[in-house]
C-alpha cells in the first residue's frame, strides 16, 4: 500500500505548480482522494479532495486557483496550482480513503516553497 507523491519545488509568487499522486493498486478506485497541506507549528489542513465520481471539493483559499483531478486509468491524483501566493508554502500530503471506511492511508510530502 503505497501513495507517491511528487512535483513539488520553489517558485515566486504568481508563478504555477504541479503536484501529482501515484497510488498502488487497492486504495485507489472507488477511494476518495485528498491533498492536505501542513506548516510548521500548525495541523495539517484539507487542501482539495475528489471523490470517486469526480465530485472536488477545495479550502477557500485555494478555490479558483487549484484544480485537483484524477487519472483512473493511471492511478493518479493531480493538483494543478497557478497563482501561487506565499501562504501556498508547507509540505503536501496525498491522503487516500474509502469514503466510508476507517482506515486511511497517507503518502510522504513533497515540499511546496513560494517566495514574495
């Protein structure tokens, strides 16, 4: 049971990046996939989710910037993230779940660094 996640790195402000997720057979169809984000100091906060169907759900601060889709055929969560602001910077943590299970499973981070 596996989530890889990758795409992250520094960019100025305004600038766009791409995060993607990789999941291994078993916690990927019909599981209800997340992006979090977590600062220092601060507890790890729901970023944007797409359910099995396709249904996205995103924090108000990112709404209208990211964009979160997912590749079945791939196995694959993608974040698109333009406009990046300074606040956008923390370390991105892919997240898997049965929507209605208990378990869940979450993947190593991949750093995000915006600059002003």
């Amino acid at each position: 049971v596996q989530l890889q996640a990758s795409g992250g790195g520094s960019v100025q402000a305004g600038g766009s990046l791409s995060l993607s997720c990789v999941a291994s057979d078993g916690i990927f169809r019909g599981y209800t996939l997340s992006w979090y984000r977590q600062v220092p100091g601060k507890e790890r906060e729901l970023v944007a989710m797409i359910a099995s169907g396709g249904t996205t759900t995103y924090a108000d601060s990112v709404k209208g910037r990211f964009t979160v889709s997912r590749d079945n055929s791939k196995r694959t969560m993608n974040m698109q993230m333009n406009a990046l602001k300074p606040e956008d910077t923390g370390v991105y943590y892919c997240h898997s779940k049965w929507p209605t299970g208990i378990v869940d499973y979450w993947g190593r981070g991949t750093q995000v660094t915006v600059s002003s």
